[in-house]
C-alpha cells in the first residue's frame, strides 16, 4: 500500500493557502482552545464536562487533589519539626560555646590575665548581642514579607472577586 493510498485526498493540501476549502464539507480544521486557569481543581464547568466525557472522573480529580494536599501538609509538617530540631540544637550548642567562652575569660582574669580574659568576655558578649539583633532583624523581615505576601493575595482576590486563599511558598510546584 503506498503512502499517498493512506492519505485521504484532501487532507495532503493546505486548507489554509485554498479558499475553496473552507466551503467544502467535511474539510473543517480542528478548533484548538487553550484554556488557563490558576487553581487546583478546574473550573465547575470543566469539571461537569469531565464528569460528562468518563463518570467519575471529577471524583477521580478531588481524590487525587486531596491524596496530594495531604502529602504536601506532611512534608510541611516533617520539614517545621526538622527545621525546629535544628534551631534548638542550634542553640544548645551555641549557649555551650558561650558559656565555655564565658568560663574562659573569667578564669584568665583569676589567672591574672586580665587584659586577656577582657577581651575574651567583651567579644562573646558582643558576638551574643550581635545575634541576637539579628535574629530579631529576621524575625521583623519575615514578618513584614507575609504581610505583603497577604495583602497582594487580598488584592488580587477583589480584583478577581475571588475568596482570598493565601498563596504558599512552594505555590509553583
């Protein structure tokens, strides 16, 4: 069989380039839609016709939109718990360093190392405030950026007259 033999005879022409294509029957280009929607599940609409194409399939999407809501709020979960674990550690072991430091420096001024033990003493408790002013210096950031990360979700919810969902950082994946 050749080739030409598979190709119905007038689909190998350009319906584009031949005017008097478009008025034959039968000879209509396939209509492409491209539809976008931001948000986890479709739109009602689509759903419907989703449902109305494969019956169950809209129970087929909220199932598979809410086996992956679960799965997401988990790893949040085990990710605040791990990040947690680690502050605390953190901070154990730097209140060991500095009181280690602390030790230190008093006891070379018991030593009579006094010049020594000083600037030991006055450099830890200035490495603590300097942490200190900068974890606070974080905190107030974060703290400012979910602000405006809720206002600018606010806002585009009364644009578009929808409820106001905030977004999540991990909203492209």
């Amino acid at each position: 069989m050749a080739e030409q033999d598979l190709i119905p005879p007038d689909r190998d022409r350009d319906t584009e380039s031949d005017p008097e294509s478009s008025d034959r029957p039968g000879t209509e280009l396939p209509e492409l839609i491209r539809i976008r929607y931001e948000a986890p599940l479709p739109p009602p609409h689509m759903l419907r016709q989703y449902e109305e194409t494969l019956p169950g399939a809209a129970d087929r999407i909220f199932t598979l939109m809410e086996e992956q809501t679960h799965h997401r709020l988990g790893l949040e979960d085990r990710q605040q718990i791990a990040d947690i674990s680690t502050e605390r550690r953190s901070q154990l072991i730097g209140a060991a360093i500095s009181l280690m430091s602390i030790a230190a420096a008093f006891f070379l001024i018991y030593q009579g190392k006094s010049i020594p033990g000083t600037t030991v003493f006055i450099t830890t408790c200035a490495s603590l405030i300097g942490l200190f002013i900068a974890g606070r210096l974080t905190q107030k950031k974060e703290r400012e950026d979910k602000f405006e990360q809720l206002v600018r979700t606010l806002v585009r919810s009364l644009k578009s007259g929808e409820s106001p969902e905030p977004e999540s950082e991990d909203s492209e994946s």
